[in-house]
C-alpha cells in the first residue's frame, strides 16, 4: 500500500506484507495539509505535503488454501481473540524542518486521532483489541514533544505565529514547547529572548494573546517504542549526515488506551551500525549505506488474549 505526497510530489510512505501470511481488511492514507484546514494550525506554514498511510491486516490460518480473487475479509467485532487475527500498521514520515517543532507535534496528534477513528470505524467498540505498529521517520528526537506525545500520551505546546508578529528570524521564533518568546529592544534591534516559564503560566495565557497560541495534545493510543523495549533505550542515531546525526525513526506497538493488556510483544530487534561505520565515509548515504537513514527492524509476537 503507498500514498504520494501531495501536490505534486514524487516521494511518499509505503506498506508492504506477504500476502501468504496475511490477508488486507482496510487501507486509509492521510494527508497532513488537512490540519491547515481543520483549525489546528491556520497558516501555510502546515501546507508541508507530508503523508501516512494505515493498513488492517488479517492473519491467515496456517496452511489455509488462498484463492486467486479472494473476497475482502469481514471483521467479526464479537470474536473473542480478535488480537491474533487482525493487526494495524501505520507509516508516515513528518515534516522535516526542525525549527517546526509545532507543525510536527500537531502533524503527530493528527495522525493518533486518524489511527483511532480508523480502528473504531472497523472494530467498533472492541477497537482496543486490535494490536498496532505505528512506525516512521518521524523527524524528532527523544527529547522533543513529538516522542513525549507518542509515549507519555500528551503534551502542551506555545506556538508563535509568525504571521502575526515579524521577528527577527523564523527558524528563532517558530515555537518552543514550555518556552516564552519576547521581543528584546533595548539595544534598538529586534532580538529574541527565549526563556522558560512554568505549568501555571502556561495555563494563564494572558501573555501569548494576540501573538501567541497554546495546544495540549493527547495521544488516544497506548504507545511502547519497540527499540526501548528490546534494548533498553532507543539507538544512538537513526540519521547520520555530514552535518547533523540523531535519533529520528522508531517502531511503536500498542493500542487504543484502555484497561487491557498490550497484545504485543518484541521477541528481536536488528541493531543499527556503530558511529565507526557511519563516519567512514564522511556520513550517510555512503557506498555502504544508500539512505542516510538506517532500517529498524523489530520481530515481534502478538500475544492471546
């Protein structure tokens, strides 16, 4: 399954499984403009042209003959082991630009509430049952609200409009999470002052009107990073250039939050190549490497109920 970027763009996110194994229930690709459109963010700053694609999958009976023109499997929303049957994929790739932390995490929320609406679209009210892989080149480190969002399940942002207010440089202004940002102009130039403020001044607002905005996001997903699982922290890059190395891709398993267990489980993960390899030739893609991004791969086990 594969969805385009939009507008014209010749990338795009993918799924592929093996059809022997598997059987395809659902498919919906997103696209991240909506949230220019839908109020979450109101300028062309969103208009990034990012996409994410999700797929339901079902498992196929071991041995089970497969025809040539099979019918779309229908889900039983009663059936009492439904996380052995069914799994949910999600992939998307994020805007890249780190001075939009703010477009990320609202690119993020986006996509948890699609994931949702999907699984309660197909499984109703047993949505919780169905086991997810959330995975991606989410273009934010573990430090940023993008991770904290996904694991911690919900994070408050201040957001700067540029469009409002012209500072000195977008990539100073665009917004920082628990962060206020002013105007110094006692020296006669329109510096900028970022300093951090606290839960209670975040919740009072007065300072940012006009200028300024405050989302809280919440994930409806029960997210687990595969990688913190299997090793105990995530690795120690994922993007490793010339210029800039970090940890930007992950595989998260979960479900729709809720009371029972996570009917996931990580048996194995691949580890990724040392600092050594990555800086023999100066950085990613390399003759070695073709991406400047490393696969993460991940063997996981879907638990009975």
């Amino acid at each position: 399954m594969y969805k385009q970027r939009t507008r014209s763009k010749s990338d795009g996110c993918g799924i592929f499984f093996r059809h022997n194994k598997y059987q395809l229930v659902a498919t919906k690709p997103v696209e991240f403009n909506n949230i220019a459109r839908v109020g979450e963010l109101y300028d062309e700053l969103a208009l990034t042209d990012n996409v994410a694609v999700m797929i339901i999958l079902k498992v196929r009976t071991p041995g089970a003959p497969i025809a040539r023109k099979e019918p779309q499997p229908k889900i039983d929303v009663h059936t009492d082991n439904i996380q052995e049957q069914y799994l949910c994929i999600v992939n998307t790739h994020l805007f890249w630009n780190p001075s939009f932390p703010d477009i990320k995490a609202a690119q993020c929320h986006y996509l948890l509430s699609e994931t949702k609406q999907f699984l309660s679209t197909h499984f109703g009210t047993t949505c919780e049952k169905c086991p997810i892989l959330f995975c991606g080149d989410f273009n934010s480190m573990p430090d940023s609200d993008v991770y904290k969002l996904l694991t911690q399940g919900q994070v408050s942002i201040v957001r700067v409009n540029p469009l409002k207010k012209k500072l000195k440089t977008i990539n100073q202004v665009s917004w920082y999470a628990t962060h206020k940002v002013e105007d110094d102009e006692e020296d006669g130039e329109n510096e900028v002052v970022v300093t951090p403020i606290d839960e209670e001044t975040i919740q009072e607002k007065e300072f940012i009107e006009g200028y300024h905005e405050i989302a809280t996001f919440t994930n409806p997903l029960d997210l687990t990073s595969g990688y913190a699982l299997a090793c105990g922290q995530e690795p120690s890059f994922t993007n490793y250039t010339a210029s800039f190395n970090g940890t930007l891709d992950y595989i998260f398993l979960g479900k729709v939050k809720s009371e029972t267990p996570a009917p996931l489980r990580v048996r194995e993960a691949l580890n990724v190549i040392d600092e050594t390899a990555a800086k023999e030739f100066n950085g990613l893609p390399s003759p070695k490497f073709p991406s400047d991004h490393l696969a993460l791969l991940l063997s996981v086990q879907i638990l009975r109920n």
